[in-house]
C-alpha cells in the first residue's frame, strides 16, 4: 500500500469490502495512506536510494513550510532470502534538506 500511495496510482480492489477480513480492510481504508496517494500536489513518487535489493521511495506532498515539501517516504525489502536487512542513511543522502527538520509519523 505504501508503494502504491507514493507512486499516486489508481487501486482497483476485486474484493468486497463486506466480507473482507478487518486486518485487510483496515489496510485498505488506511486514512493516512490514502491522503499521500491523493494529495493534491499530484506529484508521483521516485526511487531515491537502490542498494542490496533494499529501496527507499519518496514523494513530495502537502503540506508546505517556508517553501520545503513534506515528504511521504516507504522503504521496500525486495530481498527473497526473507531475512530482514538494517539500512543507515542520512536525510541529506534522501534528499531532504530543511534547516529546520522533519516530523515522522
């Protein structure tokens, strides 16, 4: 759900939402998730950083302050080991530069 958020596409669902089991629905209904996919800057996401079959994704979003995005950043694991991978980067090494810094939710 991330990555399609960041990327700003289109979820077509095949699934009714009646009988769904509510762990599923819950992801699907996700308010936070889809206000990054429907912002209204309209400005798709990109891949930011590629190392180790680890990649970070961003997308700038609402709102602005004093002229620095806010940023909806997902991190995928597309290793197929199944083991989980550490990954230490800086906010400069992502792109994100404002003097005043950033709140994460």
């Amino acid at each position: 759900m991330a990555l399609w958020a960041i990327l700003a596409a289109p979820l077509p669902m095949s699934v009714d939402l009646r009988t769904i089991r509510p762990e599923y629905k819950a992801i699907l209904q996700n308010r936070k998730i889809i206000s990054v996919d429907q912002d209204p800057l309209g400005i798709q996401g990109r891949r930011i950083y590629k190392h180790k079959g680890i990649e970070i994704w961003s997308r700038p979003i609402t709102p602005l302050y004093q002229n620095y995005f806010s940023y909806a950043i997902g991190f995928v694991n597309r290793r197929t080991d199944g083991t989980p991978s550490d990954v230490a980067v800086t906010l400069k090494e992502l792109g994100l530069t404002s003097p005043t810094g950033y709140r994460v939710e």
